[in-house]
C-alpha cells in the first residue's frame, strides 16, 4: 500500500493499493486486444472523442485541482491552471492528430509511392507528480489520436489525481483504450521490461530515464524521455539587477521549485551582483513558505543546502528545515557557492537560489554550458551578441533570452545530455509517436492477348 500525505499538514489523504503482477499483465493484454481496432477507427473520430474528454476535463476543474493540492501542496490556482492546460492540449492534439500527414514521393510515372504514418501500438505513459495533469494529457493525448491504445501509470506521490483524471479521458473513449495502473517504481518496471509494449513516454527522474532506456535495449520499446535538468540562468551586466532579481525568484521559487525547468543555478556578473543578491533576497523573504511534495524530497533539497554550507557558502536567508507539521521549507538563497557543490552540479528540485558571481559575461556563459545535463537555460541580456551567442553555444534543448518561462504555443524542444531524449509536446510529438511504412505501388503487366 502507498500512504499518500498532505504536504501542508501532514495529514493521511488515502492509502492506495499498489497494482498486481497479474493487473499490470491483464491490462497488457487488454491493450493489445483492442489496439487493432482502434487503429482501425478513423482520425477523425478519434479527434472528437479526444475534444469531448477535454470538455470533461474543463467540467472536473474543480476537484482535479483539490485533488492535486492536496496529494502534493502545489498551489491551488496553479492546479487550476495546470487541468486547463491539460484540456488545452487534449484539444490541441484533436486537432492536429487527424491532419498529421504522411508524404507522397516522385517515382515513376506509372506508380505510387507514399509514406504512411502508423499507430506504434501499445504505449506506456509514465508521469510526474509535479504537474500531473498538463504532462499526462500531451502525452496520453498525442498517443490516443494517433491510434496507440495507453497504459498510464501517473507518480505514487499524485496517484488520486492520476486516477480521476484517467477515469475522465477513458469515458469519452471505447473500453480499455486507456488503462489507468497504480503503483510505485515496482509497477513501471513490470511495464517498461515487457515486450508487448511498443512505445514508452516517461518525465521524471535521470535514474528512472536511464532504467527505462536499458530496458527497451532489451525489449525494443520506443522511448521517449524527460529526464531531470539543472538550468543556468545567467545574468549580465547591463540589465537591471532589480527586473533580473525579480526574474530568477519566479525562475527559482515558483512551484518551491519543483518545475521541470526551473532556474537551478545562477552566474551573475560582479557589476550588478550587490544589488542583485539584496533584491533576491527580498524576493525569498516576501514569499509565503510553502510544502515540498513530502518529507522524504524535502531531505532531499536540504542535504544540498547543506552541503553547500560545509563546503563555505553562505546562506543570505532561508536553509532550514522548520518545525511544524507537513513538508515546508523557504525560499533560500546562497551566495559564495563555488564549482563541485550538488547545488550547481545536480538537479536539487527546490526552492534554493545558489548565486555565483562571475567576473564577465564569457565566464557566465562558459560555467552555464558546463554539466551532464541540458533542458533549459536562461540569459538575461541587453546585449543582442551575447543574447545570440547564448542561443548557439547553450547545450539544452530551451535557451531563452530575457524570460525564465514563456514562449509560443506548439514548440518542441529535445533535451540534450542527460536530460533525455525526444520531442515531448508540440506537433513532433505526434511524429514520435508512429512509425512510418514506405509503400511502393505500380500496375502489373498487361495479360497477352
């Protein structure tokens, strides 16, 4: 069983039973049962039932997002947010799916020669807890209106979420064209070690990414990965250091910190770098203390601030654990951190500014692209050179200038490094999720007469 707590109080929210050997087996073979004829059912119709889930979706707003609030302390209003970008990408993929073109080649006169996307078949959506709903709904989505049939097994830190929502989307789809499972790493690996799957779409953790991407070696799944990052952001010179402190707590502190992209780790130009610090502490300081996801994370976040703290830097504000019940832990910001701390070579998925400060913008950019992995990164900049010379030298997937998040609907990156690999939203994702048949076709010969 998972006992699943409320982060701000620390109260029991349920117990879930962990899915069985022979449920994940049985939901396999479900999946493969119906898959044929669901890849038969026209684009189309798939594209309308995707449409009406996402109008369900919009209908169960409320307690989707009480739900997640509850299971993982993010925000009330930014869950609310999160289930409507949910049902905005479910109708995004209604449309794109049953236009998603193959091509016609030019051969001979005389005969035809295409190149047809195909459903992959069964896929498996492996999902976070962090944003629950808007990250399950691309990849279910995409996966639904392309014709594979999905077994979704959402994070056991949001597994009530994971199940509403799962009930939702399957009720406006034939039976067992998505299966919902429970469970913790246990259940995954069941899924993704099976050759009776075709495709796997995972976000979470580089240790998991990496299990599932030895696993389909062996099976030849498919895989799609969004694995942790450590996004730089770096702040140069002739920027106002009061706009860029501002920028760097939405970047380090929205969500505590637990986005995918968020800023992890900060080079600041030694111009700008007093009044930076004072303004972000500012920033930290006027922030309502807020829960980790659990107990168990929140350790996590600390042993790096402390860590750091061994190893010489200061703590400006924050960097303990307080009392009470539930996860919290504030909003910190460290100064003096230095090359070789977890908190500038590792993923920490908290609240915590680390804030370095570098002699020029070259030394910023150089420091930045340094590291395993490569999601995303930020610069802040006047400077139109160096605002291209980011964009060019930055080994991640998302450079942005001038913004920590934002950007237009539809892109799609691919992470660099060890951050994973594949398209993970936008019109590519529907590429990843088929696979494409050449199909030759001329006449016979004509009969003797």
């Amino acid at each position: 069983m998972i006992e699943i707590h409320n982060p701000d109080n620390g109260q029991l929210v349920g117990t879930v039973a962990v899915a069985s050997r022979d449920q994940v087996q049985d939901a396999l073979d479900r999946a493969r049962e119906v898959q044929p004829a669901w890849a038969r059912t026209a684009p189309a119709a798939r594209g309308e039932m995707l449409r009406a889930a996402a109008t369900a979706l919009r209908e169960h707003v409320d307690s989707l997002a009480a739900l997640n609030e509850a299971e993982t302390g993010k925000p009330h209003s930014e869950a609310v947010e999160g289930v409507l970008a949910g049902a905005g990408t479910l109708e995004q993929y209604a449309e794109l799916g049953p236009v998603h073109r193959g091509k016609s080649l030019r051969g001979e006169f005389s005969a035809t020669d295409l190149m047809v996307p195909e459903p992959r078949g069964v896929a498996v959506a492996l999902t976070p807890w962090n944003d629950p709903v808007a990250v399950s709904c691309g990849l279910i989505g995409a996966a639904l209106v392309t014709g594979n049939t999905v077994i979704h097994k959402p994070s056991e830190r949001a597994p009530y979420t994971g199940a509403l929502l799962g009930r939702v989307i399957a009720g406006e789809h034939p039976d067992g064209v998505l299966q919902t499972l429970d469970g913790d790493g246990s259940v995954g690996e069941l899924l993704t070690s099976d050759d009776r799957v075709d495709v796997i779409a995972h976000v979470g953790s580089t240790a998991t990414g990496k299990a599932i991407a030895a696993a389909a070696v062996h099976t030849g799944a498919k895989t799609l990965l969004e694995n942790g990052g450590n996004d730089p952001l770096v702040v140069d010179a002739d920027v106002d250091p009061e706009w860029a402190a501002e920028q760097a707590a939405l970047g380090c502190f929205a969500n505590s910190g637990q986005i995918c992209v968020s800023v992890e780790r900060i080079y600041v130009h030694r111009a700008i770098a007093e009044p930076f610090l004072d303004a972000l502490i500012r920033h930290a300081e006027d922030r309502r203390l807020a829960p980790l996801v659990d107990p168990r994370h929140r350790d996590q976040v600390h042993e790096h601030v402390v860590d750091a703290i061994q190893r010489g830097a200061t703590v400006r504000t924050g960097g303990s654990v307080p009392n009470g019940p539930g996860a919290h832990y504030p909003a910190t910001v460290l100064s003096g951190v230095e090359p070789g701390m977890r908190v500038l070579a590792e993923e920490t998925f908290g609240p915590i500014a680390p804030v370095r400060v570098v002699d020029d913008f070259d030394q910023g950019l150089a420091e930045a692209a340094e590291g395993r992995y490569g999601l995303a990164a930020t610069v802040l900049t006047g400077s139109m050179a160096h605002a291209q010379r980011a964009w060019r030298e930055l080994p991640a997937g998302t450079v942005k200038v001038n913004a920590v998040f934002g950007g237009a609907p539809g892109g799609a990156a691919e992470p660099h490094g060890e951050s994973g690999n594949g398209f993970g939203f936008g019109p590519e994702l529907l590429d990843e999720l088929t696979q494409t048949k050449v199909v030759h076709i001329e006449p016979p010969p004509s009969l003797p007469r």
